[in-house]
C-alpha cells in the first residue's frame, strides 16, 4: 500500500498552500477560521450542524470559532425562512470584504507558481488534481451527516 507517499505528498501540498505558515495568508486567523470564511461565502443558507459536517470538525469547536467570528462583526446567523427553528450562516459586509482579501490573497499565492511551470505541465497538473477528485470521491456524504447526528 502506498500510504507513506499519500501522507507524503499531503505534507508537500500543505507546504505548497502555506497551511502551517506561521500567520496563514498573513492574517491572524487559522486555517480553519479562513475555511469557515470561504466556505459560508460560498454556500449561503449554510446551517452549523451542515458546515461542522462538511468540514469534519467537532460541532462544540465549530461553535466556538463561529462565535468568535460573531464578535468581530463576521458573520452573523439569521432565522431560516423555511424553518425558523434553523438559523443560516451568513457574511456581514465586514466579513465579506476580509474574504474578498483572502480570496485574493490565496489566488495570489498559487499564481506566484503558475510562472515555473509550462503550459504542458499545467494541463499535467490540473489533470492530475481532477484525477484525484475523481478518485478519492466527494469527502462529504450523507453517511457522515448521519454519524454526526448519531453522537
């Protein structure tokens, strides 16, 4: 089994992406606060319990990160109109316009390696990326929403 050159290349693509960078994109926010960001920005009408699962992350965490992020003036939850037991995720302007930045910023970091590599290699490259997708299969399932309910 190849697992070691799994795991390896995983660490070179966290290099890559400057996961463990000590201030990622520049910003004082994790990884996972960054994620979050992104994620609610691209998926309006998101829930918590919809975002803890999609992003694996224990719900008593994710409820503390988006807490913290309320109290920036982030994001804020707003009462679904469809069931007004459930409150939505959503940017504040304030928030949209830091992910904008970080959006930016991350494009910004991957085009900085575009330059070293051809156009050959960059069709390679993308090939390979959408190879892995295809293979490894969408990392959310309803299986997993289901696990999550049953804790």
């Amino acid at each position: 089994m190849d697992v070691q050159k799994i795991r390896h290349f995983n660490r070179y693509y966290a290099r890559i992406l400057g996961i463990f960078d000590k201030k990622f994109l520049g910003v004082d926010f994790s990884v996972t606060e960054v994620r979050i960001l992104g994620e609610i920005a691209r998926n309006p009408a998101l829930t918590a319990k919809a975002l803890a699962a999609y992003l694996c992350v224990d719900k008593g965490y994710l409820s503390r990160i988006l807490q913290g992020l309320e109290r920036k003036e982030l994001l804020e939850r707003v009462r679904s109109a469809e069931d007004g037991r459930e409150k939505r995720l959503r940017l504040t302007a304030k928030g949209e316009a830091l992910n904008r930045i970080l959006e930016e910023k991350a494009d910004e970091r991957i085009l900085r390696q575009i330059p070293r590599i051809d156009a050959e290699k960059m069709q390679a490259l993308t090939a390979a990326m959408e190879a892995i997708e295809a293979i490894m299969g969408n990392p959310y399932t309803e299986e997993k929403e289901e696990k999550e309910e049953n804790r």
